[in-house]
C-alpha cells in the first residue's frame, strides 16, 4: 500500500470512508491490532498495534484544503510518544514530514480558502515554500510561527490582514512581497527573523496608509521597495 503524505484538494467524504476501509482491512490482513484513538477530545483514526510496533493513521481522500489538513495533524502532533505517525491521502505528491508526522515542504492553497487560522502551520519545521492562493483574506496570529525553513512566501492579492506574531521565528523569510490590498498589519509580525526587505505592489503613499502596528521593530527597520511586480 503506497503512502502518501500531507496535502491539498476536494472529494466527497465517501471516498473517505471507502479509504479507511481499505487502510482498515489492510492494517489487519498485515496482522495488527486496529483500534480508534483519542487524544483529549480529538480522535485519531487508526491505531494499529502488533507488539511494540504502534502506527497511528489518519485518513482523507486529500488535505489540500488547509483547514483539513490542520484538523488532521491537530490529533497526532498531540500524541506524546515517538512511534510513526502519517495521513494517508490520494493526493499526488511527494512525502515529507511534520513534527514527527511528515513534514510538509511545498503548500499551495485552493483559491476557495479565505482564512489561515492560529497557529494552522506552526511548527511545519520542514515546509520551504508557501503560496496562498487567490483567496486568502485573512492570515491569524501565529500562523507559520517556528516554520523555520520556509525561505518564500507569497500572499494572495486579496490578503488584507497579518496577525500579531504571524512568521514568529520563521527565521529563513527574510523578504515579504506585501500586495497592496493591504489593510493592517497586527504586531511584531516577523518577531525574532533577521529581516532585510519588504517588496510592496503600492506606492509609498499607499503604504503610509497600512494600519501598522508600531511594535514591529523587525519589519519597520527593514528596506522598501515599491511599485514591485510579483
């Protein structure tokens, strides 16, 4: 049974439940004890012990839309112990890993997502590149806080809001290419990056009239260019 890793896309949730009967079937034809977990008042799909060896699954017919893919990792980066955990998807890319699960390298967003929620890739050590999209309007507090080796980021054009501690100690991203829907921009977005630019899609004028929070040493004190094309 092929394994594939953390990522994005829509099919009906019977193609779900048809996949977790075959990862069921599967996990008992290989001779393991199958069982549905629970981590506080999360659960996780598949438990599949034979010994010493423990596995935990999740199941989906794909997790490119960010939040499934946030509600599936939620379970499993809770489980305290080192045993392998993986989601299992139909979505055709390469694997990677995340915090002890796969971690993710490369995101791309459906255009139908408006809203990155805290903290949905915090901690995604692994992830080198993000791209919202066309959708994204707003982008939550912490929300690639720690993705400590995503070199490059690229906002939708309708991307109005950053939140407070946004790429908190994502400390490979040391240029933003800021479109000029633009609105506000919450506190010490880049916190503990050495920053060096801001590349923005509007004048200078038009940035002067960004709500910028003013504890955000990091971003202010970076250098500006403007009328940038992406």
């Amino acid at each position: 049974m092929g394994l594939r890793y953390l990522l994005l896309g829509s099919r009906s949730a019977d193609v779900g439940h048809v996949l977790e009967n075959i990862v069921y079937l599967e996990l008992m034809r290989r001779g393991y004890d199958v069982c549905i977990g629970k981590v506080d008042e999360y659960e996780v799909d598949f438990v599949a012990m034979k010994g010493r060896d423990v596995k935990y699954f999740q199941v989906a017919a794909s997790v490119r839309d960010g939040l499934t893919l946030e509600r599936d990792l939620r379970p499993l980066v809770k489980i305290g112990d080192n045993y392998p955990k993986a989601i299992l998807t139909l979505d055709d890319d390469p694997a990677c890993d995340y915090d002890g699960v796969k971690r993710l390298k490369s995101v791309i967003l459906p255009n139908s997502i408006e809203v990155i929620g805290s903290l949905a890739f915090g901690r995604c050590t692994g992830m080198t590149s993000f791209n919202c999209g066309n959708g994204v309007r707003i982008i939550e507090h912490c929300a690639f806080g720690t993705a400590q080796s995503m070199s490059k980021f690229v906002f939708s054009e309708r991307t109005e809001f950053i939140g407070w501690e946004c790429f908190h100690h994502a400390s490979a991203l040391t240029t933003l290419n800021i479109p000029k829907s633009i609105k506000k921009i919450d506190y010490s977005i880049m916190n503990g990056v050495l920053f060096e630019t801001v590349n923005f899609a509007g004048s200078e004028d038009e940035w002067k009239k960004v709500d910028v929070n003013s504890n955000n040493s990091e971003l202010l004190g970076a250098t500006y260019n403007y009328n940038v094309k992406f």
